[in-house]
C-alpha cells in the first residue's frame, strides 16, 4: 500500500464500475465480490489510513544482525 491518492481511488471505482457494467454474466458471487470491493473503497485519506493501520498492525519486523 502506498501513500493515499484520491484519484488511484476515483480510477478504482471506475475500473471496477466498469467492470460490473460490461460484465453482465458474472456469476452471482463474483459479482457481489466487486460490488463490495467498490462499496468499501477507502475514499478518504482518514478511512485509507486506517486500512492501513488495521492491514499493517499485526506485522513485526524482524532484524538481521549482519554484524
């Protein structure tokens, strides 16, 4: 994940409206997959952040000792 980019974002949405759109024979669950993924796209930075936070938070780093 990288910094927040409002327009990645707007471009998401719209990669993934289009998608629904021109696709009209998804099967049931690939459609409610997309739909959701585009109901849940993090639109604001605050929200962003917080996925990140929330992805991230359970992650430790782990050293080398190159020494």
């Amino acid at each position: 994940m990288g910094p927040f980019s409002e327009m990645k974002q707007l471009r998401r949405a719209a990669a993934i409206k289009r998608l629904l759109d021109s696709n009209p024979q998804l099967d049931s669950p690939t459609r409610i997959m997309w739909e959701t993924k585009l109901k849940n796209l993090a639109l604001t930075e605050a929200r962003y952040n917080d996925r990140v936070v929330e992805v991230f938070k359970g992650i430790r780093p782990k050293y080398v000792d190159l020494s």
